[in-house]
C-alpha cells in the first residue's frame, strides 16, 4: 500500500475542500510582492539554514529555550512558499537544510537541540515538534524517492523515542510535565505532527499517543476541550492564556477528529476559534494585547501600551487554525478572518522596507541581566501596534546563537503567513471552483478532468469592482466568496445581473462555462467603527491608519458626530513613502489622511516613526 493509500484509510473525516496544486494558482501585485520578498530576503539565505541546523549538532538549548525551534518553524513556511512559487532555487536550498538536519540524528533517534541529560524539559516537546512538522512539510514537496524514504525512517525513529519515554506509564514521564510554562500547552502542542505521521504511517501507538495528549485537556489543571467544548468560559478567562500555543493544540485536534470521528474535538474546536474571534481578535485580525496573551483585546485594543502587543506568531496560527476550519467546513466565515489576518496584520509585520529593529526595553537577558546587543534588521516584524505607536520596538522570541547570530520566533513563521495568504486565495471543492482573495490572479487547472483558466483582475485598494474571466469549456460550479466586510453586492454573468442566494458565504454560478465573463462588486465604502470613545476607519477588507510622515499628531480628537452618511474622502497620491491606499477623509472642520495598515509606520529606523489605528472621538 502507498504512503498516499495510508494517508485516505487513516482519515475518517475528510475536507471539504482541497487547495490547488503547486503551480495552478498565481498571484500577482501585492500580495505575491510579499512572497517574493520573504523568498529574496530570508528563504534563500543558505547561512540561515546552516546555523539553524548547528544548534542541532551543538545541543545549544541547555538553558532551556527555544532555538530548535527556528529550523522547523521557518522550513514549514518555505515549503508553502514553494507550493506557492514552485521556485527552483528554493526547493534546492531547502533539500540540501533537510540533508543536514537528517545528519544530527543520534543514536537514539533523538533530533533536538536539548543534550540528554535536559530532555525532556522546558521547550524540548515544543522543538521536537516543529522538527517533525518541518520534515513533514518537506515531504509533501519532496521530489526524491529516496530521501523520502529517509525522511520517514528518520520521522519514525524519533517518533518511537518520544511514544517510549512519555505517557502516562509509571516509567513514563507525562507529557503536561515536560514543560515547566504555561501549563505544559507548549508541549501538548505536539498532536499535530504525531497526527500528520500517523496518516502517512498508521502506527497504533502514534494514534494511541496522539490520543493520550487529548485526553490530558492539554494543559495542568483545566481541561481545554471540555471548557470550549461546553462554552464553560472564554479563552482569556482561562487559567493559562498563552495565546500560539493554545491555538498550535487546536489545530491539533482538528487533524484528531479527522482520523478519529470524534464530533466532540470538532465542535470544541470550533467553538474555541468562535470564542477567540468574540472576544480576543482585534481590527487588524491579531489577538493580545498584554505581550502574547488572550486578554479581551476585542475590547482591549484602543488601550495605549508601551508594551509589546499582537504577535506574529499569533496572527500566523490564527491564520492557519481557520485555514483548517475552512478546508473541513467549506464556510467562508473563516476565510473572513484570515483575509483580515492576512491584509492587515500580517502584511504589517513583512519588513518590506528591511528596517532596523529597536530592541530599546532591555528586552534581552543573560542571567536575569539585561545585555546589550547589535540591533539587527529581519524579514519580520514580531509585534503589531494600534494605537500611537512604533513597530519594531522588540524581536519576539529573540536568542543569541553561535558566530554572533541571533534570531526571532516571529521571524521564523512569516513565510507560513505570507504563502498562506496565496493558498487560501482559489480552492477546489467537489465540482466546484472556490474564489476566496479577490487579488489578481491566474488560474491552471482541471475540472472534471477538462482544463480550466481563470483570471481575476482588478485591484481591491482601489476599487470594489472585479473581473473573471473563465476560459475553456464545460459544466462545474464557481463560488464567490461575499465578504462580511460588504454589506451590498452585484453580480453579473456576461454583463447579466444575476439573482440568487448566498449560502456558506458563498455566491454559487453553476453554468456551462465557454469563455464567460463574471463582474464582481463590492461595497468598499469607508466605514466608521467605534469602541471606547475611540474610531477606527476601514476600506473593504483593509485597516486605515494614520503615519507620523502624513499625520503629525496621532492624537487629534474627531468630530463626527455631524456625519449621518457616508464618509466623503478621495484618493490622493503619496509622496512620502509606497502605500497601496493613501485616502484624505474630508471631516467636519478638519482633513484626516490615512493609509493603509499594512504600509503604515515602516520607517521604524526613524525616532520619529509612529501609527496609529484609532482616534479619540470629541
């Protein structure tokens, strides 16, 4: 039997929809400029992956921390990149990091960064985990045989070192007591990986281990799948509140439920990614506003903080936990948040203008000391502001590594972001087509085993209007995505209106396609949100900002309270620095020019720097 024939008898559950395969789906403008950077600017630094890779071979994370972390973390991203580009120098680059991870294999099985002697504690589960994840990404995309093979040998071998040395047998250790923080969540965020093997490799023992972790709740002393599963309270309300890692848990037990039936992970799951969007996502779609933590930022997110705020880490795993509830549900409210995600908080935190970050609160230690080190420029942003504030005022999981190295966690998972936001754009379903990112873009596939082109033009910074074109002939269905974010749209069909009904989120044409022309248009009016005597103002799916180099006070208190309607504004040309959308709101005895979020505040070299998302209202 193949490893392909292993994967479909494993899953009981299977998605509703598929993403296209590498190479059928290509983006262009802005979006793609993102990817194309992280692959320029990170993915193809083959001196990056070399020092990843020697804390392996060192076992550098004697300290307790995290730098194993990196390798695995960063090759997942580039491999999604690569589904994405299917560039060649990358898949190089990343076959030859794979090749060297391999070769830091011990004896035993073991690839971490932790010496044996400190196994097993602090964030070693939490290393071994992404070390399975980046091998697994790599072998979806791996073209090789026989490195395949290799890689599942090696998979399996450190597998069956983990299942050996932690359960819940009384030479065992449990698994929630390998991690000394945030209740163990870090380490119970192993499932998914042990999930993703068992599929490629039905071994009892990963499902019987992947099942243990379940029934742990993931953390010490409060059941997680319980508490959501019964809506007993809010995400910032429980014991533990780390926000990544408690969402890595739950992407695991969606990937449970698929091989397992079981409706109870499902509803939990889904249940928590609903009580997280009430409660802790804010405009920019990013949650936490005290450093990394769920903490009622819905509400929360017009506060001054001098802190760090929003990390990257948590938009990328929001991205993803809704990316899996999409592909199983087929329900476009999750491709709601992710496009919010994407637009906003993610393009953000791309260090497009490759900026130095700050690092100015004593933000590094040694010893409980606060040390001072090179400020240095990465392809990522770790923290997102909102409100009259810098960006790049601290690197998120930041360590010092060998040859006066250092990296960021934050840095790592960009690439997942950025691709993700590609992969999500245009799905497949049964007989159906799925238009999720409304961002130029061609299409290559089959339907129905007829080839199919598609082209979407028309740019969403400038104009709610798009067009698709379908090239080629025969019968299937196309589903529009209509935003949440569009309160009216119109449909036509060769210049045709056309009536029908939404379901899902979806707009569904079934038609017997011969060259046809499908126009979109949305409602990209601006709009006014207000929250704790403060407003905010977005333009379709994208979050306005105010930049210090258009905006000298990023205070200035508002008056609307005159306006009934719609907000009057125009277009205007920015001189100062690239933006997608550089808008002058025309307001009651004052103009207030805005851009977009994503572009906003990227001169965080310059003291002078700041945003600022939200206004005090008079």
């Amino acid at each position: 039997m193949s490893v392909a024939e292993n994967s479909m008898q494993a899953e009981k559950i299977h998605n509703i929809l598929h993403p296209l395969s590498p190479g059928e789906v290509k983006f262009s403008g802005y979006v793609d400029k993102l990817v194309k950077f992280t692959i320029d600017h990170q993915l193809l630094d083959s001196s990056t992956w070399e020092i990843f890779v020697e804390q392996f071979r060192l076992h550098s994370d004697n300290d307790n921390c995290w730098r194993g972390e990196y390798w695995g973390k960063m090759m997942r991203g580039a491999c999604m990149t690569y589904s994405c580009t299917k560039n060649q120098k990358l898949y190089s680059v990343l076959e030859s990091s794979v090749l060297d991870l391999l070769s830091t294999q011990d004896s035993l099985g073991r690839i971490t960064t932790y010496p044996l002697d400190k196994e097993f504690n602090g964030w070693d589960m939490w290393v071994r985990k992404y070390v399975m994840l980046g091998l697994l990404y790599f072998y979806d995309i791996c073209k090789n045989k026989i490195l395949k093979r290799k890689i599942l040998r090696a998979l399996t071998k450190h597998a069956d070192y983990i299942v050996s040395h932690i359960g819940s047998a009384a030479e065992q250790k449990p698994i929630l007591e390998t991690s000394g923080v945030w209740g163990g969540l870090n380490s119970a965020s192993i499932l998914e990986p042990f999930v993703l093997l068992y599929k490629l490799i039905p071994t009892p023992a990963y499902l019987r281990f992947a099942q243990y972790i379940a029934d742990t709740g993931f953390c010490k002393d409060m059941n997680l799948i319980e508490l959501c599963l019964h809506k007993s309270a809010f995400p910032y309300q429980f014991k533990q509140t780390k926000a990544y890692e408690m969402m890595s848990c739950f992407e695991g037990l969606l990937a449970l439920y698929q091989v397992t039936g079981n409706p109870d992970y499902r509803e939990s799951a889904i249940n928590f990614a609903d009580m997280v969007a009430e409660t802790d996502i804010t405009i920019i779609g990013c949650a936490g506003c005290t450093h990394e933590l769920f903490d009622h930022s819905t509400v929360r997110q017009t506060e001054y903080s001098d802190t760090v705020m929003q990390e990257t880490c948590v938009t990328v795993t929001w991205m993803k936990l809704n990316y899996r509830l999409l592909l199983l549900t087929g329900e476009s409210r999750f491709a709601d948040r992710i496009e919010r995600s994407a637009l906003n908080a993610m393009a953000g935190a791309v260090n497009s203008e490759c900026q130095t970050m700050h690092r100015t609160k004593a933000m590094v230690y040694t010893n409980g000391e606060p040390e001072n080190v090179p400020h240095e420029s990465f392809p990522f942003d770790s923290y997102s502001p909102l409100f009259n504030n810098r960006r790049g005022e601290k690197v998120g999981g930041f360590k010092k590594m060998q040859h006066g190295r250092s990296y960021g966690c934050c840095a790592c998972i960009g690439s997942a972001g950025t691709a993700l936001t590609e992969i999500f754009g245009v799905l497949k379903g049964d007989n159906a087509l799925f238009v999720n990112l409304y961002n130029q873009c061609s299409v290559k596939t089959t339907m129905n085993g007829t080839p199919l082109k598609l082209q979407v033009f028309g740019n969403l910074y400038n104009s709610g209007h798009m067009r698709i074109k379908v090239f080629g002939h025969g019968r299937f269905a196309l589903k529009l995505r209509i935003p949440a974010w569009s309160e009216v749209y119109k449909i036509r069909l060769n210049g045709t209106p056309l009536n029908g009904t939404v379901n899902n989120g979806y707009f569904t044409i079934e038609n017997e396609w011969t060259n046809d022309q499908i126009d979109v248009l949305l409602d990209d009016a601006i709009k006014m949100h207000r929250l704790n005597d403060k407003i905010a103002f977005t333009k379709g799916p994208f979050v306005l900002a105010a930049d210090k180099r258009l905006e000298k006070d990023l205070t200035v208190p508002l008056e609307l309270s005159s306006i009934k309607s719609a907000l009057p504004s125009k277009h205007i040309k920015n001189p100062l620095f690239s933006s997608n959308i550089t808008i002058e709101l025309l307001l009651p005895n004052t103009k207030l020019t805005l851009c977009d979020y994503a572009q906003a505040g990227k001169n965080y070299d310059d003291e002078n720097s700041g945003l600022s998302v939200w206004f005090p209202q008079k």
